[in-house]
C-alpha cells in the first residue's frame, strides 16, 4: 500500500475564448444551492455550475436529463475550444491568500491523480504505513447524484482535497520555485479569496514529486462522498484504466495555511428537552460560567484551548451564554471504551458522546437525520460569517439550543487518522474550500 501520483494534462478554461476565469469556476457543488445555482449560472454560458449544478426539469427522463445536459455541455465546450487540454502532463500548483479572523494567510498544495484504492483500515505489518484515510464519519448521503454525473461526462471536475505528511517540506520546496512564475489562473472570489494556478511540466521536478509522495499517506480532508463515488466508478468500468485514478489537491500538513475552523451544533426537534435538567447534567462533569454575552463566552473557551482544555460554549434562550470545561476526561473511558485515547479526547467526541448522547438522548440514529440546511435533531453550523449570530437568533426562534464548538487540531485530524479511527461527522471545516474548474480530468 502506497501513495501513487501521477501528472495529467488537464482540461482548462481558454479566456480568449471563454470569457474572464473568475465568471467560469466555481465553489464546489455541495455549497451550491438555491439561488446561488441562477446567480453562478447567469455570469456566463460557460460556468463550470452549467455541469456541476445542471438543474432538473419536470421533463426529464431517463436518456434526457440534467446529466446528460451537463455531458452535452462539456462536449459541446471541448469541441468548440472553450476547453482545451494542456499539451503536457503536469501537475499543478494552486495557491488560496485568505484571511481568518484578520490574520493574512496563504495555503498551497498541487492538483494531481492518484491511483485509487480503498481506504485504509490497518497498519501494514512493518515500518511506516501510507495508503488513503478518511478522519470523519460522512452523513448518510446518496453518492448516486456525484456518481451520475461523472458516468455521464466521464471526467472528474470537482477537487478532492486530501492533506499529506511532509514534515521537511520537500515537496512544498519544488511547488515554491514554480510560484516564481506567472500564473496561468488568477481570481478573486467574491469573499475577497485569491485563488492562483501554476504549471509543473518539467520532467525532473515531476518525477520527484512522485518519489516523494511514494512512501506518503492521505488524509482525505473534504470530499469524502467524491472519493467513494470514484471508487463506484472504478469498479463499474474496470477495463478502463483512467477509472482507476482520480484527480486530488494535495496539502502538506505543515502547510502554514492550513486552517481548521470550528463547525458548532444547533439542536432542535427533541419531544422533551428541558433546559434545567440539561443544566444540571452538565454541572455533574463541566466548571460552568454564565456571561451575559457571546463574546466573553469565546474568550474563556479560546483561553482553555489555548491551555488544552475541553471547553464547549452553550446558548438555550436564558439570555445566558455558558463556557463548559470539563473536569475530568475519564468519562470518556466509560463512553467510549472501544476508541483510542485520541479519539477520546476529541473535543467533538466529548460533545457527540457525553453531551448530545448521553444527556440529550440524540444517538447515532437520530444524529444521521442531521444536515448542514436543516431537519433532523442536529444542524451543522459552519463557524464562518454571521454563523454564531445567526445560530443565536435560530434557539430564539425555535430551536432549542446551540453548542458552540472549539476547532480540532490538525494534529489531532492526523493523530485519529493514523489509528484508522472515524471522527464524528463534521468534526473540522477546512477553510478556505477547494474550487472547482481550474483543471479538470478528463477520462474518456
């Protein structure tokens, strides 16, 4: 079990025909929604979300639909130069200048194949272990959507966007001296995000960055479903050899711009929920202190994490704001018996199984009815934006309650990996997301 990649010559947008790149690529397909699909769709004939987001229509059948649309689309795309491939393979380095909470950053990886294989579940029995990983469980989700499209176009558009163990920065060392260069893609987004490509074709630096990655595991950071839907793939058309690679971006973990942000959890829909009784379990194993607002709430718990501390926010509508922290971590040992001692002292494990478990009654049954739009017991809040604000008025609403999250480490995202273990689901938010259009694979 190995890491192999390999270079590709990617299908790109030509702007002397296509138009300006910033109204062609997109965010990936599962941000796209609602009237973000029209407003994507109405910058220009060729935006990459004509093909990702096709919508459905009350006339579509079986041999005409919003797949075989997009593959008319793509063909149509290629077939008139608004696409065209590079002339060699390479692999391609693209590069995010973002900011967090003020602070400039600037995250970099490189967009390459990698042949396919099932996810690792053990160690191999000597030396260092690679392979691929996936660090959180997936909310039940029909990959048949993803798996549609690629049947019928036949190409991989959408990034999976994996991270990799480069300690020495070797490989980051090669993908700098390529960023000396001009890139041949450059937008900002309409967050204020610059995302920028370059080209890799020099055969030496190619080879090296495939033996470098050789002896390497993957952690598959975010697009588990498209990992799983390229495996179905695969194995539905196993005489074709491009099926069995599949188009990843690659981020070293000691990337300075790798960022982790908090996802938090809205509760709501549950037949008996009591504040004081949820209270009074919580005092059984949390220190807890009331502010009268938010922002001294987040004070404390970034205080404690700064410390290593488990420290969870909570709002229930009592014009209080909780910070929990929770006194002793071996409650863990009694609830998850079964995990390893890193998984146990995960913040989100100690959330999923203590708090939303035990005390509030929400299992794994009840938690897969939870989405990141709504429904279920459980929604998922990305900690961006207006989100606290947001989840806030959402409990003065309706909802019953909101746990505010601390991010998971990296470190803990490679340390859980490492022993094949699953985190709950949506336990990190990469930021910024991976877009899609820059390259694309083409498999047929």
């Amino acid at each position: 079990m190995m890491v192999r990649v390999k270079p590709f010559k990617a299908y790109r947008y030509n702007e002397a025909k296509a138009g300006e790149l910033f109204r062609l690529v997109t965010p990936p397909y599962d941000i796209i929604k609602g009237d973000k699909i029209d407003e994507l769709q109405s910058l220009s004939d060729y935006s990459m979300a004509w093909i990702i987001k096709n919508k459905s229509e009350e006339s579509d059948t079986p041999s005409s639909n919003q797949y075989t649309r997009a593959k008319d689309h793509f063909n149509k795309w290629i077939s008139e130069g608004i696409l065209t491939p590079d002339e060699k393979d390479s692999f391609y380095v693209y590069g995010q200048d973002f900011e967090v909470e003020g602070k400039k950053l600037f995250r970099f990886g490189f967009i390459g194949l990698i042949e396919l294989e099932e996810f690792a579940t053990n160690a191999p029995g000597a030396g260092g272990f690679s392979g691929v990983l996936q660090h959180e469980e997936t909310l039940p989700k029909d990959i048949v959507d993803r798996l549609s499209l690629c049947r019928s176009c036949m190409a991989n558009f959408g990034q999976i966007f994996v991270i990799y163990p480069d300690h020495k920065q070797q490989v980051d060392a090669i993908l700098e001296k390529h960023m000396d260069s001009n890139p041949v893609g450059d937008i900002v987004d309409d967050a204020g995000i610059q995302h920028r490509l370059w080209i890799i074709d020099n055969e030496d630096d190619l080879k090296e960055i495939v033996r470098l990655m050789d002896d390497k595991y993957v952690i598959i950071a975010d697009g588990h479903h498209r990992y799983k839907t390229a495996l179905a793939l695969s194995k539905e058309r196993p005489e074709l050899e491009t099926a069995k690679y599949r188009m990843l971006t690659f981020v070293n973990i000691s990337n300075l711009g790798l960022v982790v942000l908090p996802t938090h959890r809205l509760i709501q829909n549950l037949e008996d929920f009591s504040k004081d009784r949820l209270l009074e379990d919580i005092y059984k194993y949390f220190e807890v202190t009331s502010f009268d607002s938010s922002n001294s709430m987040f004070e404390l718990m970034n205080k404690n994490f700064q410390e290593g501390k488990h420290s969870f926010g909570l709002y229930m509508d009592d014009d209080k704001f909780y910070a929990l922290t929770l006194t002793d971590l071996s409650i863990m040992d009694t609830l998850l018996p079964d995990k390893s001692a890193e998984l146990r002292g995960l913040d989100v494990a100690i959330l999923h199984a203590l708090m939303l478990d035990k005390m509030l009654g929400i299992d794994k049954k009840k938690l897969e009815q939870g989405t990141m739009k709504g429904g279920g017991y459980v929604v998922y809040i990305k900690g961006i934006g207006d989100a606290v604000e947001e989840s806030i008025k959402s409990v003065r609403t309706g909802a019953q309650a909101v746990f505010f999250m601390n991010p998971t480490r990296v470190d803990e995202v490679e340390a859980v990996s490492k022993n094949f273990e699953c985190m709950p689901q949506k336990s990190t938010f990469f930021q910024p997301k991976v877009w899609t259009g820059f390259t694309i694979n083409k498999l047929e």
